[in-house]
C-alpha cells in the first residue's frame, strides 16, 4: 500500500504526548482559511512512499512514545494510514491523528477504512481550523473548536495537564528554516 507523504520528523515532542515521529500527509480538501500547511492540500504533491518502508523508518527511530498524522488531511488517505497506524499499535507505539473533520463527521461517512483508522488511534484530535476563534490555551490545538477525542485508555485529559503549546525551529541541510509545533504563526513569520 502506498501514502503520500508532504513530511516526516523523526523526532520532536511538538505534536502530541512524549517523543513522536510525524507524519504530514499531502493533500486536503478541508482548506480552512488561515491554515499554516497550505502546502500540503494539494493531492498531487510530496514524495510517494510504500507503507511498509515507513514502518521501518519508523521502528527504527529508538525511545519514541509514538507516530502523530497531521495535515494534509490524514483521514482523506484512510487505508494507508490506517494500516500504519495499526502496525505501530501492535508495535507498542501510541497513535495520535489531527483532523480537520469532526469525530461525528467521521462516523457519518461509515466508510470502513475510516473506521478502521479512528479504531487504531488512541487521541484524536478534531475538527476545523476556525480563524475567527483562534485559541492557543491548550496544547497542539490553534482555535476553541477543536476537541481531544480519547479513542482508546491509553491517554486521559489529566495526562494533558501542564503541556504548553511550543515551537521548535530546524535548519534543514539546505538551509531552509523548519518550524514545528503550535504557536502564532504570523508573529512567527514576522520574526523570522
């Protein structure tokens, strides 16, 4: 099975509980207005890779806690990133999805590799970037709408306690500047 892929990170604690490694999906067709990855809605973009190579990418980054997808829109690719978010499960690692849908709007679609994608994650972070209610009280979200949905035991609100949303900032080897995390991204721009 095969995923486009906009971008991976090996390693940041920027999108979700304890080290992760993640993985920006391309294409969305959500395009919220304000959206800081506007590079990743076109569907035709990013790098084509095979599911399993990335598994074993990802099983070789050591003390990670888990893989987070982000956006592009994850759940707009259900089957591939489904079946990685289940082998990472079976692999010990935790699952964290964002999406621009809300959890009822997944249920509705009954489509089954959607089904299959919110039974293998354990966080679900949902719903639309909304501008107008831009909100950066709590962690990995940008505006008051979206909502932490705990799909599975594995995390609980109270392990959210004490999390602030942060930055980090790469410099590729190509001397392109990498920004991860949640923060103001227009003050961001501005300082950069």
């Amino acid at each position: 099975m095969k995923i486009q892929i906009y971008r991976l990170l090996e390693r940041t604690k920027m999108a979700g509980p304890g080290w992760r490694f993640c993985i920006w999906v391309q294409g969305c067709s959500r395009r919220c207005e304000g959206c800081v990855a506007r590079e990743t809605w076109p569907h035709n973009g990013g790098t084509e890779m095979r599911t399993g190579d990335l598994f074993h990418q990802i099983s070789s980054v050591p003390d990670i806690e888990g893989i987070t997808f982000l956006g592009g829109e994850p759940f707009e690719q259900p089957g591939a990133v489904a079946a990685l978010a289940k082998q990472a499960q079976a692999a010990g690692l935790s699952v964290v999805a964002f999406t621009g849908f809300t959890y009822e709007e997944l249920l509705v679609m009954n489509h089954p590799h959607v089904l299959q994608l919110l039974n293998a994650t354990d966080l679900l972070i949902d719903g639309p970037f909304i501008q107008a209610q831009f909100d950066l009280n709590r962690p990995w979200v940008g505006s008051a709408n979206q909502r932490y949905r705990f799909l599975t035991d594995r995390y609980q609100e109270s392990d959210l306690a004490g999390i602030t949303n942060q930055i980090e900032v790469r410099i590729a080897p190509n001397g392109k500047t990498l920004v991860n995390g949640m923060g103001d991204f227009a003050e961001i721009q501005k300082l950069l």
